[in-house]
C-alpha cells in the first residue's frame, strides 16, 4: 500500500487541492513572474476561495518556498531513478542523456520561473541549493556510476568525480539557457552530442 493510500479521504482531498494550487501558481509565476502574481489571481486559477490559499501556504512567500522545494525534489528523484535503472554503466550513462530532453520539456514551466527568479530571490535559491544538495545528489549517482565502469574496465582511468560534475553541469548549462523557450529538437541535439562526447572521452578503446 502506497503512502497515499494510508491516508484518510480528507488528508487525501487534502493533498490533491495543495497539488492544484502549486500548479496553479506555477503556471502563473512561470508565465508572468513571482511578483507580478497575486494570492488572489492563484486562487482563482485554482478554483479556490483566496481564504482557502491561506490555510495551506501563510504567504505567498511559503507558497513559492515549497513549489521550488517539491519541483526541484520531483526532478531529482526522476533522474535518479533513471541511474538506478538496471543495465551496463554504458546503457545507464546513455539513458541519462537521451532521457534529458523529456525531463526538460516536462519541467520547462518550473525551469523557466527558476531562472528568471534567480536575479531576485538567489539568496533563497541558493539556500535550498546548499541545503539539500540538489546537484550534488546527482553528482554522486553519476560518480559511483562511473567508478563502476572504471573498475570493470570499460572507462578510462578519468577521476569520477570531477566528470560527474562536468555531465551535470552540462545538463543545468543547457537548461539555464532555454530560458522563455524549449526547443526540443535542439535540446535533442544538444545532448546527442553531450552524449557522443562524453562516452568517447570515457571508453577504453577495444583491446586496450
């Protein structure tokens, strides 16, 4: 039984309208800007009374708080899970690349009001960055990745770590510069060709 379905039908009912009102307000914030929304336009967006905001989210702050704190959380466990799947490292190195583009598309209204509130909120931003890691959570999978093939011999002698970040930093590189647009037959592009670099940089060559 799933953690939801432990619950009770109002903790869930619960639940689904706190859901409904951090995607309303994406959707909002992402289209126009945190400051340039109000309480009242989400609630409205949300079907809900103004009064019904404040019993979930104190201020229109806190409400922003969490949509960046559970957008950043479901990205991350997405793409672990991704790394996690079965295969040989070179299968799972190349799953991550190619499923990219998705998770970008997916993502894109989150990815968008994060790069446009970085300028004015960064001292959050980079508070919950510090806080929970987010990039560094990736790092590690891709890291221990990596480290697997170095010891099976299918990677060259490269050092993990320093390679980790360079994969994950390609991946924000490229996410930070969509900016008000996703493209997906260049971000498809963009990432073939991360991939194709990376794995040539990495692979022992046949015989060695």
């Amino acid at each position: 039984m799933s953690e939801q379905e432990k619950l009770s039908r109002r903790q869930r009912d619960r639940l689904r309208h706190k859901e409904e009102i951090l995607a309303a307000a994406l959707k909002l914030f992402s289209e126009r800007g945190f400051h340039d929304v109000s309480m009242q336009e989400i609630a409205t967006e949300a079907e809900f009374a103004t009064g019904t905001l404040y019993n979930f989210f104190p201020s229109k702050e806190a409400l922003f708080d969490e949509l960046i704190d559970g957008s950043a959380e479901t990205i991350v466990g997405q793409l672990a899970a991704i790394l996690d799947q079965p295969g040989t490292e070179v299968e799972r190195l190349s799953r991550y690349f190619r499923s990219l583009p998705t998770q970008l598309e997916e993502h894109a209204p989150f990815i968008k009001l994060y790069v446009a509130e970085v300028g004015t909120r960064s001292v959050k931003l980079a508070r919950y960055h510090d806080k929970t890691e987010v990039s560094a959570i990736i790092a590690t999978k891709l890291q221990g990745l990596l480290e697997s093939g170095i010891r099976k011999g299918v990677f060259r002698q490269v050092d993990p770590e320093v390679t980790a970040i360079a994969i994950t930093s390609t991946l924000e590189t490229v996410a930070f510069n969509m900016g008000e647009r996703f493209d997906r037959t260049e971000t498809t592009r963009i990432f073939a060709e991360a991939e194709h670099l990376f794995l040539e940089g990495l692979l022992r060559p046949e015989g060695q």
